[in-house]
C-alpha cells in the first residue's frame, strides 16, 4: 500500500494534519480551559456552543474512522450487508432524537448516571457500574480507532514497521487534545473535522455517479461484476452467512447497531451538554441531517470501489478493507490530490473521534467511578481522561495484529445490549429499579463477552484472534438479537424481583419520578 501517495503528496497530507492539530490544540486551550467542569457544575450556558453545533458534534461522535474504513470496505466486498449496518446506525439516530435527548438533557447535568439518580434507579453502585460499562464501551472503540490510524499512517510514509510509532505518537496527540479542550473544545475540534470530511465525501461520492454517467443501475450493475461476486452482490448473506445463522446475524446487526448508536458514550455526553432540553432535540435534527448526508455518501463509495478497484480489493485481502477509500480516490484521481484529501479525512475523523471518546470515558472515570471516593471534581476528570488515552494506546500496540472486526463488534454489542435497555427503562418504565439497572448492566455485558468469546471472532477460523484453536460453541457472530432481548429481559427480572420495589421504596420514589418528567 505505500504506493497509494507519492512523496509529494505525503508531504501535503501531514503538513495538513500538523497544521489542523496545531490549529485545533490552540482551539481547545481557548475554548475549553475555563470551561467545561467549572461553567458545567455550575450550570452555566452561556458559553456553551449552540444547538446546532452540538448537533454536528453529536453527528460527528458517531462517524468515527473506522466508519469511513472498514464500512466502506465491507459495502465494496458484501454489498448489501454493508449497506445494512449503515441502516442499523441511522434507525438508532432516529430512535435517539425521538426517546433519549430530551429528557436525558433534562434530568442528567454531567453524566448519564445522573439520569438513573433523578429516576430513582440510581445510587453509589449503579453509578460506578455504569461508569465501569461506559469504559467497557469506550476502550475497544478508542483501540479500534488508533489501530486503523496506525496502520494507515505507516502504509502512507511507506513504513508499515513504524505502525507502533505512529500509534503512540497519534495518541499522545489526541489525549492531548481531549485533556486540553473539554466539552466545549473537543466539540470545535469535531465541528472543523466535519467541515472537512463531509464535503471531501461528497465530492468524492459525486466523481462516482459522474464516472458512471449518473445512472445507479449502471453502477449497481459493475459494483457487482467488481466484487467477484455478482448478483449476490445485491443479496443479503455476503457477509452474514446464510441459513438461521445468516438471518441471526442479519436482524442483529441492523437492531444492536441500533441500540448501540441510541447509547453511544460520547454522543450522550454531548447530549447532556447541551444548553437546555429543546436546544438537545433540535441539536438531534441537525445530527440526523448530517448522518443523512453522511451515510449517502459513504454508501455511493463502497459501491463504486466495488466497481473500480473490486478486484484489487480481492488480490490484497482482508486488510486491505482499511484502504478502500484511498484506493478509490487514486482510480478517480490520478494525480493524487483526491487520495492526499481522502488521506486527511481519514486522520481528522480518526483525531475527533479519539479525542471525544477519551474525554467520554476520562467523565465516566472521573465523575462515576471516582465518584465512590468522593473525588469526583474536575482535574480528576482531565486526568482520568489522560490515564484513558494512555493505556488505549498501549492496548492498540499489543492488539493491533488482531481481528479489528472483533473488537469493533465488541463494543458496539456492549453498548446496546447492557447501556441501551437501562437508559430506556430509567426514562419510561417507573417500576426500574436500581437492582434491575445492576443486572443489566452487569448480566448483559458478560453475556456478551460470553457469546464472542464462543464465536468464529476468537476461535476455529483462520480469521480468528486465535486460528490454533477451537472452543466456539455458535456461529453467529453478531449476538445483538440475543442480548439486547437479554438486557431488557434482565432489566425487568432484577426489577420485579428487588424486595424493596415490593415493600414500596425504590419502586414508589421511581413512580413519582416519572410523573414529575415533561411529556416529550
């Protein structure tokens, strides 16, 4: 892959990253050293940014790098299984601006758990646990993400053996920024990185449909001829398999995508930082025309690398997924100057998402766990966020030869299955308990772990992180139609079940609660 830019182009695409990471490291010490702890513990608005620039901070949080890398690979190599997991991310969108940002603006101020105290399902243990699964989610999406930056970076300067290097340099980079900027600063830095990307994706998507005179049957009709594949191309099943498997896997990937991008941990925190509950919904509509946009546009790319560099694709094998867009941006461009924008694109998403990401889970250190001891302030936070992005990149060294794919599955089921259900129960089920939020919790996040760890992920193929080795026990490999129902089910079984729901405690004090919130 180090052919992909020339030296000149190298050139222009890290002075352009050095120059936005300066550009944005001044941004966040302007914009969020004074903020973000202080002016939130006192709820202060005035200098928070506005509802529409949350919207594109929250739209940004979503978009992450492996979003444009591997989505993008897996809709050229599948076809419609990859076009279904970008289906699965805006339902989940929808489902977030309809039941999630409005009352979660209105009852938490700094974190999520804050939600489940108002509620009545709260408490010292739910809020640690919650903190503890919020940074189950956050550091398999931050290791993801610093792996693929890695990889890459070095395949750009032509040096796939400083993957470890730029690993470490990228995320000191990053945790940085996130340490530096805050709420407020991270969310500029999201706002500029979307500023970029999203045009460059247009624009690149808008080259397809030109290449192949603006008729998507003629597209859809070489996108199959270049996958190798052929009419399955446009058949579910490439990717998920087929039979009870394929249809598992299948109606998990689009419901536990759902769920997971309904509780994703930055984009909640971003939520809850917006400056009133109305400023949250209409922030929502501006991050679903976004995502809209977004998604349009990566799906007309993986269709047309499917077209034009199919068979490349094919000869470089699975970890060429990665370098999808770039491959695509040298067939339309000779000259390098798409590849070199696509190339920038890649390391400011990489960059933002990092960077809110580690901000989420240094709040979910800080302000939750840390919480139990009673040093829940600010500069444990910041901290916090420094220790997250530290030990991420020291993760990312010793896993970035393992299956991305894994990984990436990993978090988002955690999120959907453990951190959905609960935020849902606490906004509209008055019976939830905290007993119920702890088996949730808890109960679906070693469910989930459990149902990998016996999955062809780990074991028994030779895409597994353990090829030598056979103790799977199912073949699916996207479990989002078993846990998810197992979250809500444990949920619910925790909460009938808790003696003090039944002697009219926690069970009384969650009901009036619920008739204190607005109707959305």
């Amino acid at each position: 892959m180090s052919t992909l830019l020339d030296p000149s182009s190298r050139s222009l695409v890290f002075a352009v990253f050095s120059v936005f990471v300066v550009i944005c490291l001044m941004l966040c010490v302007v914009t969020g050293a004074d903020e973000d702890d202080r002016a939130l513990a006192r709820s202060d608005s005035r200098r928070r940014l506005r509802s529409w620039q949350q919207g594109i901070a929250m739209g940004g949080d979503t978009t992450t790098v492996a979003t444009v890398t591997v989505l993008v690979g897996m809709v050229a190599t599948f076809g419609f299984d990859g076009l279904g997991v970008m289906l699965g991310s805006l339902i989940g969108v929808v489902l977030f601006l309809v039941l999630i940002v409005e009352p979660l603006r209105r009852h938490a101020s700094l974190t999520a758990a804050d939600l489940l105290d108002a509620r009545g399902s709260g408490g010292p243990a739910v809020r640690v646990s919650w903190g503890v699964v919020t940074l189950l989610v956050c550091f398999p999406l931050l290791v993801v993400q610093l792996v693929v930056v890695g990889n890459v970076a070095a395949a750009l300067i032509g040096q796939p053996g400083m993957r470890t290097g730029c690993i470490v340099v990228i995320g000191c980079a990053m945790t940085a920024l996130a340490v530096s900027g805050g709420i407020r600063g991270t969310g500029v830095v999201m706002i500029a990185k979307s500023a970029i990307a999203l045009p460059v994706l247009l624009v690149t998507a808008v080259l397809v449909l030109d290449r192949f005179g603006w008729d998507p049957g003629r597209l859809l009709d070489a996108a199959a001829g270049g996958s190798g594949t052929g009419e399955a191309f446009l058949r579910p099943g490439g990717y998920t398999g087929e039979g009870w498997v394929g249809a598992v896997n299948r109606i998990g990937q689009t419901f536990g995508m759902s769920m997971a991008t309904l509780a994703m941990p930055a984009v909640l925190m971003r939520a809850i930082s917006t400056k009133s509950p109305r400023g949250a919904r209409a922030g929502g509509r501006w991050m679903l025309g976004e995502l809209t946009l977004l998604y349009g546009a990566l799906a007309v790319v993986g269709v047309g690398a499917a077209a034009l560099v199919g068979e490349a694709l094919r000869e470089a094998g699975p970890a060429a997924q990665v370098f999808t867009p770039l491959m695509l941006g040298r067939a339309l461009d000779s000259g390098g100057i798409l590849v070199a924008a696509m190339a920038c694109v890649l390391f400011l998403t990489a960059l933002a998402a990092v960077v809110d990401v580690t901000l989420a889970a240094g709040i979910a250190l800080g302000r939750d766990v840390m919480a139990a001891s009673g040093k829940a302030d600010g500069a444990v936070s910041r901290w916090a966020a420094a220790l997250t992005g530290a030990v991420s990149a020291v993760v990312a060294v010793m896993v970035a030869d393992w299956n991305l794919v894994v990984v990436s599955t990993l978090w988002l089921a955690i999120s959907g299955a453990a951190l959905a259900p609960v935020l849902l129960y606490a906004l509209y089920w008055p019976g939830f308990t905290a007993r119920g939020a702890l088996w949730c919790l808890w109960g679906a996040t070693a469910l989930t772990i459990a149902a990998l760890a016996l999955s062809p992920y780990v074991s028994g193929t030779p895409g597994s992180i353990f090829p030598g080795a056979d103790f799977r026990v199912w073949d699916v490999t996207i479990p989002g139609l078993v846990t998810v129902p197992a979250g809500f089910l444990l949920g619910w079984l925790g909460s009938v079940t808790d003696p003090r729901r039944a002697a009219g405690g926690a069970g009384v004090r969650g009901s009036s609660h619920h008739r204190e919130m607005d109707t959305v």
